[in-house]
C-alpha cells in the first residue's frame, strides 16, 4: 500500500477526531451546560478515552437542553 494513500485517509480522520475532541470538550466546560447523569468529569472522561466516539456519544446522548 502506498504511503500517500494512507496518509490521505489518516490525516482527515485526526483532523476531525481533535476537532470533535476539542469543541465536545468546549461545550462541557461551559457554565450553563447540563448533562445527562450531572457528572461532567465522567464525561470528559469518555470524550478523551473513547477516540472519535467518545464526543460524537457526548453530542447525541450526554447533553441536555434547556
């Protein structure tokens, strides 16, 4: 397999990986935000540890509105 080839498919992914890394944990840390079982550290946790799932789970199942 060619170098390039992969680096062309790894390079988007761990862009989007810290970028959903960083704005999950972004939008934890403010004030006003309320999450699902009240535990923010646990969160954060699964964030960081669970790779690129870990913030997408946060967005779809850990924040609540209003």
């Amino acid at each position: 397999m060619d170098i390039a080839l992969i680096l062309a498919i790894v390079i988007p992914l761990l862009v989007i990986q810290v970028g959903l890394l960083f704005w999950a944990l972004y939008d934890l840390t403010r004030p006003e935000r309320r999450v699902r079982g009240g535990s923010k550290v646990v969160w954060a946790l699964i964030i960081i540890f669970v790779n690129l799932l870990g913030p997408i789970l946060y967005f779809l199942a850990g924040r609540e509105e209003g």
